[in-house]
C-alpha cells in the first residue's frame, strides 16, 4: 500500500500530528516489521506508543487554541 504523505519538516505539533497519524495508518497497514526496498528489515514503533504521541499532541494543539493561559501578577510601587 503507498502512502502520498509528505513531511513538511517545520516542526510544529500540527506536523508532527500529521507524521504520527501517516505512521499509525503506516503500522495498521503493514504490520510493525517489514522488508524496505533495500532489503533491509525495518520495525517500526509500537502502535500504542504512537497513539500516546497523538494523544499528547492533540493536547497541546487543543491548549494553544484555546488561547495563552492567564498569569494574573500585580504589580506594586514601593517608596524609595
């Protein structure tokens, strides 16, 4: 089965989200271990860690659209 996903490699959690969601369909697909082109055996990580990652960054992807968190600080002058 191929897979069209390209890695845009920018780094933010929406990427990596994408990269984790390609290799989870990747895993459930073909398994954890298969033979590459080369040759070579490739396994891949646990399905169950992957979905952890995807857990944690939907996390973060949900706390930073809802906005920055509010520090409440009150500043106070002293006399000199």
């Amino acid at each position: 089965m191929a897979f069209d996903h390209q890695a845009t490699d920018t780094g933010t959690d929406q990427d990596l989200l994408d990269n984790v969601r390609a290799m989870i369909a990747r895993v459930t697909a073909n398994g954890q271990e298969y033979r590459d082109t080369a040759g070579f055996m490739v396994k891949l990580p646990d399905l169950s860690d992957l979905v952890a990652q995807e857990e944690m960054l939907k996390a973060r992807i949900d706390q930073a659209a809802s906005g920055p968190a509010r520090n409440l600080v009150e500043l106070r002058r002293f006399p000199t």
